[in-house]
C-alpha cells in the first residue's frame, strides 16, 4: 500500500486545489438582431429561435 513519505505542506496543497473551484464562462452566441444569448435558447431581445419568431416580441 502507498504511504507518503512526508506531509505535504498546507501551502502545497493548496496550490494543487487552487484550480479546481473556478467556474466556466457560458458560451455565449451572437443573435441575428445583435443581441446575446446562450445556445440553443430562444433570444430575449427579439423572440427569435433558428431564424423564427418563437416568443412574441417585447
């Protein structure tokens, strides 16, 4: 069985952990009229999905 030969320092660690809690950024696409949205979502801004209005426009 493998045993570590000598503690491993908090700063040590810490340093291998550091990177694990950073979160993604959302990929986000540009619309026809502009605007930003996420993927595979209706456009807030205009209603439009796939070239076609799905939600009527505000």
């Amino acid at each position: 069985m493998a045993v570590p030969k000598r503690k491993v320092s908090k700063a040590r660690r810490d340093k291998r952990r550091s990177s694990h809690w950073k979160l993604d950024v959302p990929g986000l696409v540009k619309c026809e009229c502009g605007a930003y949205h996420l993927p595979h979502r209706a456009c807030k801004a205009c209603g439009k999905y796939n070239g076609r209005e799905v939600i009527a426009a505000s």
